[in-house]
C-alpha cells in the first residue's frame, strides 16, 4: 500500500501541477471539467462552472406501477454538454419514462484458455440498467466490455461458464427471442440494397404479420436512427454509385434490431472506425432513442468531451474488475478522490483509459530512459498498477459502491412483468424473402454475377473457335474429348470467381443466425432457389455455343442433356465453393485452395492419362471418385458416342465405345449418362448438406471459437 500510495501522490502532483500552471489558469473555465483538490468529498463537477452538482444529479426510484414497471427519474439538463445553460433548481423539470430494467450481481464470467495469467474475463461485476438511460461499459481493450455485454444479452461463447446472477425486471430469467437487440462491432450489410430495402427483408424474416405492419416498423425504425435522407440509398454502393458512410452504415444496423421493437439494446462499439462528427451524430441519435424508454447498454473504449456529456452512467472495467459504476460525472469525482483528478482540457474518457491501460507502462518505460534538454518526461510517471489498485480500493469503500448495491437491492426485491417472446416469420416465409433478396442482389451485383456471364462466353467462344472444323470422322475423336475436357474443366475453374460473393452471404447469413432472424436450412434453400436462374443461364448460353461450335450430335435430346448435365455440374461447383468458404471464411485462402483442388481434380479426371491406369493410392482412390469431372466428361462422350458407328476399312465397323477406348474410360453400360448424372445430383446435394452440418456445428464448439449455448450455474 506504501508504494501505491507513494505511485498516486507522485501522479496527484504532476496532475495538479499540470492544472495550476500559467497557461491553464488563464483559459476561462467554461465548457471545461476542472479539478477538484485530491480527497475532496462530492464537490461540483459539471460542463459549466456552476456549484449546482445536486441539480444535475440524475435520481432513479422505482415506483408502485400496475405493470410495476421501473419510472427513472431524470434531470432535463443532465444532458450536459449539448444543452441549454444550466437552469435554476426550480426550472428543472424531471420526466418520468416507465420501461424494463436489467440488474447484474457478483456476474463472474470465465473463458478457458482465454488469458495466459487468468481465465475469469469478468470477476465478481455488480451492475444496473434502467429504463430511459444509456449505461456504457468502458475500460481498455481486452478489460472485458464485450464479455460483459454478451454475458448479460445471453450470447456469451459455448467454452464460457457465467456464475452469478441476472434479474430481468427483478426476476432471474434470460432476455427472449424480440425482446432485446443485439448489435455487433462489425457492420455486416448488404451493399446492392437501399437502406429502405434492406430493413424491409429484415423485417419480413424476424415478425410474422401483415406487410403493410412492417411497413411502418421500417419507417418508424428509420426515423428513430434519423435515416430518412439516406433511405433510398444504396448502403456499400452499386457500380459507381456512392455508398453510405461508416456512421450511416452502423446507425443502418441499430435499426435493423429495432425493427423488433426491442427493450434492450445491446451495442457492441457504436462509435467502431467513427470520425468525432459521426460519433456525436451517433450519440445524440442513441440518446434520442434512449428518451422515447428503450434501455441502451453499450461498450465503448474512448469518446470525446461532447460525447461524454450523453452517458447517464458508466461501468468501468479493467482486467475484468470494476474500477467505477455510476453516474457519469460522478466518475471524475471517484478519480479525484482517488488522487487521480482530471486535467483541465482533456476528455474524460482518455483521462480514464490513461490510467488503468496498461499499455501505457510499456511507454512509461520507454520515457524512463529518454532524456533530453528538460529532463525526464515527468508527466508520464504513474505506475498502471498502482493506479488500478488504488481506484478499487476507493470504489469499494465508496458512497457510489453502497448506492449500486442498495439500488441492486430494490430493484429485485419484486418481481416485474415477465418478457415474452415474440412471434416470429415461418419458414416458408423466410425462404421465398432470402430467395428474393439474393435474386435482386444477384441482379445488381454486376462484379460477381453478370461480368462472371460475361467471361464464360468469352471462355466458351475461345474454346469454340479454337477446336471448331472437327469433323465426325474417326481421327476426330481425340480432338473432341480434348475439347470437352477443356471446356469443362475451365468452365468450373470460373466459378472461383464467386468466392467472394459467397463470402458476403455466408457473413449475412451468420449475422442474421445469430440474432435467430435465419436458420442454417432457410439460409442454403433460398441461397439455392436464387443461383438456380442465374446458373441455368450461364448453362444454356455457353453450352448453345460450345454445342454448335465443337459440332456436336445434331439431336434434341442430346442437347437437353448437355445442357442439364453442364448446369449440375455449376451445381457441384458452387456448392464446392460455399463448403471450402463456410470453414475457411476468408477470400485469399479459400482461392487457393479451390484452385488446388481443381487442378488435382483435373489430372485425375482420365484426360491426361487414362483412368483405368491411375496409380491406385491418391489418384484412383479418392481423386478420380471424388473429381466431378469425371462423372460430367463420361456423360457427355456417351451422349455424344452412344450408338455411333465409325467404318474402318471397306467391311470393319467399331462402335464408339471402342473408339473412346485409346483416348477416354468410359462404362460399357447402356445408358451409363444417367447414373453419371444422378452421382453429379447427389455430390450438388452433399456438399451443401455437408454446409448445413459445419453451420449447425459451428453453433456448438467448432474448431473452439464458435457460437453456442452459454452453461449458466448460480454461484456457490
């Protein structure tokens, strides 16, 4: 204790020293946080410099409702930064806002493995969010803001175990399907929709009813997040049409969970990659959002002062310990009393991050050893350590402390309405809404889709030109299997170039599951209805030119069944695709190894050497079983040599089976094509199968970080 005295007295001095000097005491102090001596009790701290703390002190009590509802009480100015000047006591007009309350006690979160000198990621939390306010979750990267925030929304990772408890308007129960919202830190969009478009799908897969209802959920929900100017803009831009900014985007997926008219709403980051003026933007339109009842509980690492100035209370975490929980302004007592009072002119967020990071002891390490014309670098010189200990110890044996608890206290003492779940959207539903959402995108995602057309066309007539003039003779043979082989094997080379448009649905798709708007069967039937068109397209258009090209067998039937078996084979392919996508999850490694495994695909077809003479290990068995290829090249050479007869000599005819035997396997069997066609069926249908298995296991422990249910057990 002597040194972590000694630690804050060192840093009490620089601070205080930092305030008191010329240049500071001659910038006015209005709109400024000032100081206050170390040790001070409750003194005035607010935006102005006006001794009306009480004033501005936001007081909650919880009242004797029919719904027994909790009604928080708050001060109109307390809104600080961005309001009016403070008014007098007697102008302060309080409003009452009745909604639903969520109330953690000795919340404990442990993941294993998850830290080298500890696995409890939240040790020991006590907290409380009301109705009408915004409760933010600060501290510095890896402190445990959104371990905390998923444990209290229920979407805590299947290798954690929470112990302690969770009152949902004072009762022990978890947070239901519609009841909260649940944002993430990244932004997982559709770019080709309008914003108006993209909320409207939204609202078709979470709420059952009539459209013309979720019409207005949607416009309702567009005017909560202050959209209206950007409806009918494309949200990531289409060809070369602007799309929307990072704070457009990430208001955009705040009103995608509003849409469900949730209670709570959880936000991971809202301010993630924002600029300071879409940061306020964000915050004056959350706190609007917060005043209409909803109960906001977000994490955040840094705001600026204006910023600051909106929260209602702040739970400040480092190392998984709660340094402070309270009102917001009272925080920046807590740190004087501590002995760490808050420079004048600083943000009091980055007052708070500088010191409990412990990052900055690896700076301090670095001035330490720098000297220059003025000496050390003095006003870097506090221990983090030190200054954590010091502010738990404080905080502990503080007012604000025995508030929490006592507040804790009544807000469980009774049991409140119980939240129930929300109806949601049938599955026939969600797959004709997926289906059509991924045919508009297909329509307008030009990149990935049409110019995907364009270069099968290109192939094909390359191809095309290149063999055409073969003739049906004998000694045409060879030439023709070269070119189906090739046209084949290059056809599906190109559907590579879809990753990264499987890429974004696999995202959405995981996005959308985990706030239960989809399912991993919804999701792979509407994904499948919708490739069916564009697919069957590119099919029909490259086979009638590689048919007529390449000259093959002039019959209807013969044709039907090229272009049937071309288009099972973009079937397989893109199934392929989205299996090698959906484990890898990224666009580079996914490209490569796709194409590895065309190309081992391709050597074991039985073109480059005939397959019965494969080596039996790896190229027989699996390769040439596995290839795709295979089974499409095979169907083809005996729809287009099956019953053909080829004269040698002046009496000898061979058939063309035996025509193939020196150049291609393939099986004796009448009509062998079919049962190739049925294999080509059943490897489309198995690979997205296989995708649907590593969906589903990916919610239960997969490869370790996946989604999954969180085992709850009270603390012993």
């Amino acid at each position: 204790m002597e040194e972590i005295q000694s630690q804050s007295d060192n840093y009490r001095s620089s601070a205080s020293s930092s305030a008191s000097s010329p240049v500071s005491s001659s910038i006015p102090l209005n709109n400024f946080y000032y100081l206050r001596k170390p040790g001070s009790l409750r003194k005035p701290i607010s935006f102005e410099d006006s001794p009306d703390w009480d004033d501005t002190d936001v007081e909650v009590r919880v009242e004797d409702s029919k719904d027994n509802n909790i009604a928080a009480t708050t001060a109109s100015s307390h809104s600080g930064y961005l309001s009016s000047p403070p008014q007098p006591e007697a102008a302060v007009v309080a409003r009452n806002i009745s909604g639903d309350s969520i109330v953690w006690k000795d919340l404990t979160v442990s993941i294993k493995g998850k830290r080298k000198y500890s696995d409890r990621v939240i040790k020991s939390s006590n907290g409380y969010a009301l109705p009408g306010t915004m409760t933010v979750i600060m501290g510095p990267r890896k402190s445990g803001k959104s371990t905390l925030l998923r444990a209290l929304a229920g979407r805590l990772d299947g290798s954690a175990n929470m112990y302690g408890e969770v009152f949902v308007n004072g009762a022990k129960s978890s947070l239901h399907y519609g009841s909260y919202g649940f944002v993430k830190r990244k932004n997982t969009l559709i770019g080709s929709l309008t914003v108006r478009e993209y909320l409207y799908y939204s609202a078709l897969l979470q709420l059952p009813g009539f459209l013309c209802e979720k019409k207005n959920v949607v416009e309702d929900a567009i005017a909560a997040m202050s959209l209206g100017d950007y409806a009918n803009n494309l949200i990531g831009g289409h060809c070369r049409t602007k799309g929307l900014s990072n704070g457009e985007k990430r208001r955009v997926s705040i009103a995608r969970e509003l849409v469900m008219g949730p209670h709570f709403l959880f936000i991971d980051e809202p301010l993630y990659h924002l600029d300071s003026v879409s940061a306020l933007m964000m915050m004056v339109t959350l706190k609007k959002l917060a005043n209409t009842g909803c109960t906001l509980i977000f994490t955040i690492y840094q705001s600026s002062t204006e910023v600051f100035g909106l929260f209602d209370r702040i739970c400040l975490l480092s190392n998984g310990k709660t340094l402070f929980f309270g009102e917001a302004l009272a925080c920046l007592q807590h740190f004087s009393n501590a002995g760490f009072p808050c420079p004048i002119m600083q943000s009091p967020s980055d007052h708070f991050l500088r010191a409990i990071n412990t990052d900055f002891d690896r700076i301090i390490s670095v001035c330490k050893t720098w000297q220059d014309d003025h000496g050390d670098l003095s006003s870097v010189n506090m221990d983090t350590h030190a200054a954590i200990c010091t502010l738990e110890e404080t905080y502990k044996s503080s007012a604000d402390a025995a508030a929490v608890e006592t507040m804790i206290l009544r807000l469980t003492e009774r049991e409140g309405p119980s939240l129930r779940s929300k109806g949601k959207a049938s599955s026939a539903t969600r797959i004709i809404v997926l289906t059509w959402r991924s045919l508009l995108v297909m329509s307008r995602e030009w990149k990935y889709y049409w110019f995907r057309l364009i270069l099968y066309m290109l192939l094909t007539l390359c191809i095309g030109t290149l063999f055409s003039g073969l003739g049906h003779s004998l000694t045409s043979v060879g030439a023709r299997v070269a070119a189906i082989f090739t046209f084949i094997s290059f056809s599906s080379l190109l559907s590579i170039f879809g990753v990264p448009a499987q890429l974004k649905e696999v995202k959405v798709y995981a996005c959308e599951d985990s706030n239960k708007h989809s399912g991993g069967f919804v999701f792979l039937t509407g994904l499948f209805l919708a490739s069916i068109p564009f697919l069957f397209l590119i099919s029909i258009a490259s086979s009638l030119v590689f048919y007529f090209f390449i000259r093959l067998r002039i019959e209807f039937n013969c044709l039907i069944y090229f272009v049937v078996n071309f288009f099972i084979c973009l079937l397989v392919n893109e199934g392929l695709v989205l299996v090698v996508v959906t484990i890898l999850q990224d666009i580079f490694w996914s490209t490569v190894i796709l194409v590895f495994m065309h190309v081992m695909m391709m050597l074991s077809a039985g073109y480059f050497r005939i397959r019965s003479a494969l080596p039996g290990p790896v190229w027989m068995y699996p390769m040439s079983y596995i290839a795709f290829h295979t089974y499409m090249i095979q169907g083809i050479l005996e729809n287009e040599y099956s019953g053909i007869l080829f004269t040698v000599g002046e009496v000898r005819t061979i058939s063309g089976y035996e025509a193939l035997e020196n150049v291609y396997d393939v099986p004796p069997n009448y009509h062998s094509k079919w049962k190739n066609l049925m294999i080509l069926s059943l490897m489309a249908l198995g690979f997205r199968v296989l995708v649907f298995l590593l969906l589903q296991k990916k919610k239960f422990s997969f490869f370790g970080f996946l989604y999954g249910k969180t085992k709850i057990n009270d603390k012993k």
